[in-house]
C-alpha cells in the first residue's frame, strides 16, 4: 500500500492549510527540543545556570523535552 493514497495523506494534500499547519507544529516541536538540550548541554559545559545542579535542571525541562 502506497502511502500517498491513505485518507489522511489525500486529506493533506486537498487542503490548502493543513500541510502548512502540520509542519509549523513539526518544527516548533524540533525547535523547543534542540533548545530544551542544548540548555542541558551548556550547563553541563559550565556555561550556563552555574548555580543549579543540572539534576534540577534536567528535571525541570524534561516535560518538555
């Protein structure tokens, strides 16, 4: 079975907002993702929040990573 020829891919592909939609959502959610990590990251370095334990920091960004 083709892909392309599922409901929700012909769904897509007729309407004129939703594929638009779909990946704004797609690239908001990579974007609070990479910046959830890179926090993460930068604190481990030393670079950042060097008064909070990573521990906390971490548990505090982990909904939404």
């Amino acid at each position: 079975m083709a892909w392309q020829s599922l409901p929700v891919a012909n769904r897509i592909n007729d309407s004129e907002w939703l594929f638009p939609v779909i990946e704004s959502v797609h690239i908001t959610g990579l974007a609070v993702l990479v910046g959830t990590v890179a926090i993460v990251d930068f604190r481990l370095l030393g670079v950042v929040l060097r008064e909070r334990p990573v521990s906390q920091i971490a548990s505090d960004l982990r909904l939404w990573t």
